[in-house]
C-alpha cells in the first residue's frame, strides 16, 4: 500500500524541489514510515515529521487537512457566518509560517476569510482572538516542545477550544476523502488580499489580549521585590511575557540567548519546561543577579515550568505542584477577599494530582475531572456558560493552567503572571518562597505526589507493540498491585468503571486509557500519547512524609515500567 502511495509522490511533476531530493535519499524502511498511513489528530492535534509524505508535515499535508477543516465549517456553518472567517497563527518552527499562509490560501480557495498573525504569536492568544473576533475557527502552527524536525497543526472552534474527538473525527472523514494531495485548491496570497479573504491581525488583538490577562490578578498592589527569571526558550512568549511582567509591576529579567525565536532550539537539548536542562541558561542567569523564581515556557507559550530559589539552589516544582500552589492562593485569598464564587468549579484530568481536588473540597469548590487534552477542560467551561456555576480554574500535570477562560485553553502568560503574584505575596507577607509554600499545603492536606514514565517505541512497529500491551493489560486486569487491593478500575475506552464487584458507565468520550485505584489511595494510568510515539504510564500516591511519597511512587513506577517491558 505505501509503495502506491510513494510512487504517487515520485511521479508528481510538480512536487517541490526539497521534498524530492529527501524522498531519493531514504531507504525502503524510511519510506514506509512515510507513507504506511495519514498523519491523524491526537490529543494536540496533527504533529509530526517534517519531509515528504503523508505521515509527515509538509505543503501538501497542510492543504489536506485545511481542506478537510473548510469542508467542514462549509457544512455546518451559513453563508453569513462563514464571513466571520478563520484566526491563524504559528510559532517558530521551520515552515510555520509558510504552513499558516498555506492554510489561508486553502480557505480562501473555499471563499473562507483568514485573520492572520503577520509574525509568531502564542497559542493561547489564538484561543483568545478566536472569539474576540467572533470567528468560527482557529488553526495554530506549533509542535509546541517536540524536537525541531517536528511541526503540527492544531484547529480550534468558534468557542476558542481545540475541537474534541467527535468533532474532530468528522473533520478527519472529511480529510480522509482528499485522495490526491496534489489537487486542492489554492489561492494566491496576492489574490486573497485582493478580494478581502485575508486580513492580518497583530498588535491590536495583543493590547486586548494583554489588558484581558491582567484581569486575573487577585491582589495587584502587592509589594513586589522579587528577581523573576523569564525564557521564552526561543518562543512565541518573548515578547509578550516581558511586557506583561513589566507592566504589571514585576521585575523581570529576560535570558537573552533565548529570547531568539530559534526554529533549531540551539541553546537546548529539548524546549520544553518539563525538563530541567532547559533551565540551564535561566540558573547561569538567576546565580549572576540573585534572582528569587525562574520561569520557562515552551515555544507555543501554553506551558509554564518554574523553579524557585531556597537555600542558595533552585528548587524546580513539576504541574502537579505548581497547580496546587495556584489554586490555593486563588481560593484562600479570595475568600479573605469575600471574592469566591458560591458555586465555584474546579477543573483537572484523570491523571491530575488528588491534591488540588482536596483544596477545592475544602473551599466548597466542585470538581470536575476530564479526560487528558485542555480541550476537554474548555470544552466543559463552555457548558458554564448556561449555567449558574462559575469556571474558577483549570490545570494538568503536564503544566497547563488557564485562571479565566476568556482563554479555552491552558496558558502560560495567565500562569506566569499568577505565579510571579503568589511568589511576592508569600515572599511579603509570610516571609516565605514557594517552595516553602508547598510543605504547609502538604502538612495540612498530606505528601502527595506523582510521577510520569514513558515507554517509547517509535514508528510502525512501536505502533503495533503500544496496541498489544494496552490490549493484554485490558483482557488481564489487576486484582492486586504491589501487595494492596484495587478499589477501582477504569477502562475509558470501554467507558466502563469497575468498584466493589458494581459496574458503571463513565460518562466520558472513548480513549484508550486504563485507570487504577488502590486500597492506599495511590492510583496509576495506562495511557498512549496521542501526539508522540510512547506509552505513558502515569502514577500518584500519598504519604506521610516527601521520603515516604518518593519511596512509594518509586516502587509502583518501577515495577509498572517491568511489567510493561515483559509484555511480548
């Protein structure tokens, strides 16, 4: 099958230059990876490789999927709000720029306007503009932390949410009619601007943008005396974290190796602000002036990492942490502020930390836990909308927060700004760093903490080897796990949740996610990525101190990693 379609590719006269020559340097095995299926979305949409082929990102496979998405928003949009037209922006990588002028070529060949970022932007700006330009889709360039022979397409609704699975699903059928790449209509860039198909969008939705974010401040005169850190890690946050920090009063300190929108990354081994060797360059930075917290975004900007100073070294807090410490600023200071909701929601996933659960209970928040993806927290903001109940907060493990919605989905800049006021406010009135912070919440609520590991098993055949451990781990459920009873068990693809010999219905979308709870309130996920080549293996426990939490998560990762690579 792949061999028709290469030849498809290899025939075409037209085919771009660079594409052909990549195609004539790769062996057979290459180019199955290439072409032995479609890129599909995921959890973060359309990722991949960059090159020929369609298992991979190129001209061609944008124009696919935009025509996919126009077909779409064709059926089920009218003539009037189809005028309302598409937001497009992109980040820093190779050929996002010209994969966001692609996009709008596609569109305006359906005669579907684009409002299009002339320069990078962050993700959550996307999501912002969408509805501030009451457009009815969004689309944004970005592999957000993958390597930088990746790049990605990410599509939002007239909500500002990624489109979830059912949704996207049927844009996908719509994809998967196109069956010759190399004949989608395109209008020129000249020709859109001609006839009003195009209009480009910058510095005006950024003023809004940011007025919007200073909004979600809960004590804004604060003193603030602390040396903030900031990276952008050659991303789309440079400029517009900076202005945020400093108009809102705070000293920061920019990393300017990286302030460099670098597609290459070439400061870091990975961009992303889950590992700490990006910090490198903030840490060399923070020990030269003594700064108080180091923060990093990813390069699509929706991510936040932060590392606080404590006792002369830089102490780094994982999502889990970060989201705690933020919730729990925001509710006890609210109700000092007699500012908390009545009917207040909490949003998290079923791979969150319990932790932030426990704070919301006690500040009678309600909590609603999702599937993993941000899409699926904006997607139940938006049900609040009818609804007497009011969005308070939202957060993943994998550090993804957003305070307000006006945002539907995680952002960095709201993080950021909300971590550099909890900092000071502590810092101020408590004498106390966030870190610090953290072991009162842990005394008060309990030692929790989780971990991630990932198997990773690349291309076709690790493909294959992910489908047959989720398989053997569904058809052979745990009774025990190290040495404790399980209490609960949950197969989200069979939506189906198993306690006390009862069955229920989980009345969440199908994913292919396996969830465990134990007898000691430690619990562990079976999850693929939907965007990356590994199987993630997700686990939490509680203690009764940081050393009896380690030694416990320890444990169950370890023997969960063993038990994985046995499966044949």
């Amino acid at each position: 099958m792949w061999k028709k379609e290469y030849k498809k590719w290899i025939d075409y006269d037209d085919l771009d230059t660079n594409l052909r020559d990549d195609l004539l340097e790769k062996d057979e095995t290459e180019l199955e990876e290439m072409f032995y299926q479609s890129l599909t979305f995921g959890t973060g949409g359309m990722r991949g490789i960059l090159g020929p082929g369609i298992n991979r990102l190129n001209i061609y496979t944008i124009r696919r999927a935009n025509s996919g998405l126009a077909k779409y928003l064709i059926k089920n949009f009218n003539k009037t709000d189809l005028k309302r037209g598409v937001v497009i922006a992109h980040d820093n990588r190779h050929l996002s720029k010209q994969f966001a002028k692609e996009s709008a070529k596609v569109l305006g060949a359906h005669n579907i306007k684009s409002f299009l970022f002339t320069d990078l932007r962050p993700t959550p700006e996307l999501s912002f503009a969408v509805r501030e330009l009451n457009a009815i889709a969004g689309i944004v360039i970005t592999a957000s932390h993958n390597p930088p022979n990746y790049n990605g397409y990410k599509i939002y609704d007239q909500y500002g949410c990624q489109f979830t699975p059912k949704y996207a699903n049927e844009i996908i059928e719509y994809v998967n009619e196109i069956d010759d790449v190399f004949n989608i209509k395109t209008k020129d860039i000249d020709e859109l601007e001609k006839s009003n198909l195009i209009e480009y969008i910058d510095t005006k939705i950024d003023d809004l943008y940011i007025e919007k974010l200073k909004t979600i401040q809960v004590n804004k005169k604060i003193k603030k005396p602390l040396k903030i850190v900031f990276t952008p890690l050659h991303g789309t946050s440079a400029k517009i974290g900076v202005r945020l920090l400093e108009e809102t009063g705070y000293r920061v300190f920019p990393v300017k190796e990286q302030m460099i929108p670098d597609p290459n990354f070439s400061t870091v081994k990975s961009p992303n602000p889950e590992d700490k060797s990006a910090f490198d360059f903030a840490i060399n930075l923070g020990k030269e002036i003594d700064a108080d917290i180091l923060m990093a975004t990813d390069p699509d900007a929706d991510r936040l990492g932060i590392a606080v100073r404590a006792n002369d070294e830089f102490v780094f807090l994982n999502g889990n942490q970060t989201g705690a410490l933020l919730l729990y600023y925001l509710l006890s200071e609210k109700k000092k502020l007699n500012l908390l909701p009545k009917k207040g929601v909490v949003f998290n996933t079923i791979v969150t930390s319990n932790l932030g659960a426990e704070i919301a209970k006690k500040y009678k928040m309600e909590v609603i836990s999702t599937l993993t993806g941000f899409k699926f927290i904006g997607e139940q903001a938006r049900y609040l909308e009818d609804d007497e109940r009011e969005f308070v907060f939202g957060y993943e493990e994998s550090y993804g927060y957003v305070v307000k919605d006006f945002v539907r989905d995680k952002d960095s800049l709201q993080a950021m700004l909300l971590v550099a006021e909890a900092a000071n406010y502590y810092y101020v009135n408590e004498d106390k760093n966030l870190s610090d912070k953290l072991i009162d919440i842990y005394q008060e609520f309990g030692y929790y903490l989780e971990g991630l590991e990932s198997v990773r098993l690349e291309g076709k055949a690790g493909q294959k080897r992910i489908k047959r451990i989720m398989n053997f781990i569904r058809r052979n459920p745990f009774k025990k796990f190290n040495e404790k009873k399980v209490l609960v068990y949950e197969d989200f693809y069979l939506s189906q949740r198993f306690e006390s010999g009862v069955t229920t219905d989980i009345d969440l979308e199908k994913s292919n996610v396996i969830k465990y709870v134990l007898n000691d309130n430690s619990w562990f996920v079976f999850r693929p990525s939907g965007t990356e080549p590994k199987l993630k293996i997700y686990a939490g426990v509680v203690g009764e101190s940081i050393e009896d939490s380690k030694q416990k998560l320890s444990v169950i990762l370890n023997k969960l990693t063993d038990f994985v690579e046995k499966v044949e």
